[in-house]
C-alpha cells in the first residue's frame, strides 16, 4: 500500500505538505493541493485520520446538538450540515437530546466530554446558564442554530419581525379577521417558537388595532394544524378570513380542514405559514422561507473559521439569517372586498 511519503514523492513536495493537503490543517497554494492530491488518487493513498489526529490534535470530528430529527426543521438543518462536513472532510457525531427521560442531561453532561469533537453545534436548544457552561467546559468552538445564547456566535432568523410580517400581509389584502395557529407546550422548552412567532402576530394586530384570536396545536404538525384549523373554523362565534400559522405544516393542515370543510382557499379563507418546507409549493402555501439547509451549512462554514482561528466579522452575533417572503395562491384580498 502507498504511504504518505510515496504521494510526496510523486507530487515532489514533502510529506509535510502532503498532510497539510489532505488533512486540511494548514495552508497551501491550490497548484500544490491540486498536484499533491492527483498523485494520491493515482497512488490509491487515503489519509489515515487516527494518525492526523494524533499530530495535529483533531479529531475531524463536529458533533450536532439537537432535540429531535423527527421535524423537517431540523431534519432539513441535519441534510445542510452534513453536506457541508462531507465537503469538507470532516464527520459528524449526531447527538438528540430528547429521546427518552434524561437524556439531554446526559448528552450534555457526560457524552459530549467523553467524545473526541473538534466543535459543537447546538441547534434549538434554550440552554440555562448551567448547561451552556457545560458546553463551554468542552474547550472547543461552539456555533448555535436557532439561539440566542449569550456570548455564543448564532445563527437565528428574527423570528418575531417575520411572524409580524407574515401576519400584516393579510392586514395589508383588507383581512380583519386574522386568527394564529401556534405550537403547544411541547415546543416550549427547547425551540420557543410557539411563543416568539405569536408575539409577532399580537404586535401586528396591536398595531392595526385587530383583536386577536389564537389557538395553539399540539405540535408543529399538519395533523395538528388540521385539528386546530377546524376548531377555528366551526366556531358558531364568526370564522376568521385569514390564519397565520407558525409553520408550514401547520398552513398545510389548516388548508386540508378548510378544503375538507367546504371552504376555499384562498377565496373564503386566505393561510399564511413561515418556514420554506418543499409541500408549500404543492399547495400553493404563502410563506416566509428561512432556508433551514443553508442555516446548517452556515453553521458549519463558522465553525471551520473558528477552527482556523479566522475570526468571524464584529457584527456576526447580532445579525439575523436572511429569510425569503415567497407569494403563492393560499392568500388574497377577502370576499367582501372582491364584490
């Protein structure tokens, strides 16, 4: 077999360079990474990475922090990521806090101590001030998805300015009748989204002086937006005209109950979601996208800077991820003001 002395042979440069190459632990010219990594491909050499790790310190190793797999939040989040990593040789050691009673605890406790990483991303986790001290105590770079935590680089969209937003599109087509479909306890603890997005509704319908009307779902799923769309919709108090859901699978679901109710949509009833999930464009969903793979590919592209010691830019915690206001055919001016 071809050992890493025979590839710095075949490309001429020493075998130095040819770990710093193929490790990506160091920095040469693209001439030289091109040569060097021709002559591994025709030698068959591939980078023993217990050895590169034990000179260089690292691992090659990110571990991703999440509460589940099981949503396409994070799902989606996950794909990104690991594209990323795949792209930059790197692996990933997954590790889901919610699996059964007390696991979190031991992921953040024990697991993530015990295991060699190079960094940690923690995605949707509102950690207490114990449990992000314990993640520091690990020594290595930590970038979250979904935070803010304090004195930790996040990547985040401003989840209030969007559920405002999303809510004073309906306003602006003459909608007064707007309720919110938010998440339930479940979603308290770790994501907060539930309770963020519905502050964002409220500010709206304070600002244009609308009463609100709001129910929450048992979950951020198109079964629970359908349940929670018809309660909404059968009310014999009035109906709302609009509904803003705080996810796309919750849109989803509240057009399933309207159309399976006899309503329209968008003629009788106009819905509004937040998130970019592919099934939006099969039903003609309104929604504000966040691009949750490319928040995991950002993740990622911080944490490699961390790792470089490349120091990300002054403002870097402060800003928010872009997110995409994408019009479709679930909203429209109300029925009345069509006449």
């Amino acid at each position: 077999m071809a050992g890493i002395k025979d590839v710095a042979a075949r490309a001429g440069v020493s075998s130095a360079t040819v770990s710093r190459t193929l490790s990506g632990n160091g920095k040469v010219s693209e001439a030289t990474r091109q040569k060097v990594q021709e002559a591994a491909d025709e030698l068959g050499y591939v980078l023993s990475y217990n050895a590169s790790s034990l000179a260089s310190g690292r691992s090659r190793n990110i571990g991703i922090v999440m509460p589940t797999v099981g949503r396409w939040y994070f799902s989606q989040v996950l794909e990104g990521a690991a594209a990323a990593l795949i792209d930059a040789g790197y692996d990933l050691t997954l590790y889901n806090t919610s699996d059964g009673p007390g696991h979190r605890e031991s992921v953040l406790t024990e697991m993530l101590r015990r295991k060699r990483l190079d960094a940690v991303i923690a995605v949707a986790l509102r950690l207490t001030d114990e449990e992000l001290a314990q993640l520091h105590a690990v020594g290595k770079p930590i970038v979250a998805i979904g935070g803010p935590l304090p004195k930790t680089h996040t990547i985040r969209v401003d989840e209030a300015n969007i559920s405002a937003f999303a809510t004073e599109h309906l306003i602006s087509l003459g909608h007064r009748q707007i309720a919110h479909i938010g998440g339930g306890e479940e979603l308290v603890r770790d994501f907060r989204l539930g309770s963020t997005r519905r502050d964002g509704y409220e500010q709206a319908m304070g600002r244009a002086g609308l009463d609100c009307m709001h129910i929450n779902s048992a979950d951020f799923s198109v079964a629970s937006g359908a349940q929670a769309a018809k309660t909404l919709l059968a009310s014999p108090h009035g109906r709302p005209t609009g509904i803003f859901c705080a996810s796309d699978e919750l849109a989803i679901g509240a057009i399933l109950a309207a159309e399976a109710l006899g309503l329209r949509v968008p003629e009788d009833l106009s819905v509004i979601g937040i998130d970019g999930h592919e099934l939006g464009e099969v039903f003609g969903l309104t929604t504000i996208s966040q691009d949750p793979k490319g928040q995991g590919a950002a993740a990622v592209a911080a944490v490699l800077s961390l790792l470089a010691q490349t120091p990300l830019e002054s403002d870097w915690i402060q800003r928010f991820y872009p997110t995409e206001f994408v019009v479709r055919s679930s909203t429209s001016v109300p029925a009345d003001l069509r006449r």
